[in-house]
C-alpha cells in the first residue's frame, strides 16, 4: 500500500506540474493575442483618425471652392457701373 501511494503521490505531482507549465504557456500566449488585440485597435484608429481628416480636408476644399466663386461674383456685381 506504502509503494502504491507514493506511485500516486509522484504520479500526481508529475501531473500538476505539466499542468502548471500548461497554464503558464497559455497565460504567455494569452499575453501575446491581447497585445496583438491593442496593436490592431490602435491601427484601426490612426487608419480612422487618418481618414477623417482627410474627409474633412475634402470637405473644407469642396466649400472654399464655391465660396470662392460666389465672392469672385459678388464683388464684380457690387462694382459700380461706369
């Protein structure tokens, strides 16, 4: 009985801890998608951040362009007639 459970007892030990260096492994890899995650994100977010402002670059053109029109009329229409 004396042999059998120390067989248990090491074979239990030898058990837990691969079972510890399993979870150690996952905790590292775990570790690594979640910087991968925020690498992603923050990827995301320049590509974002760099798209709207070019969209409102585009936007402001699109309105100097017109309004730069309209005061090229108005002061040829505000001249007085000679």
């Amino acid at each position: 009985v004396l042999k059998w459970l120390e067989e248990f007892t090491e074979s239990l030990k030898r058990r837990t801890d691969n079972l510890t260096e399993d979870v150690h492994k996952l905790l590292e890899q775990t570790g690594d998608v979640e910087q991968d995650f925020y690498n992603t994100f923050n990827s995301f977010r320049a590509l974002s951040n760099t798209q709207y402002i070019e969209n409102r670059v585009y936007e402001d053109d699109e309105m100097s362009a017109p309004n730069s029109d309209f005061s090229a009329r108005f002061s040829e229409a505000s001249l007085p007639a000679q």
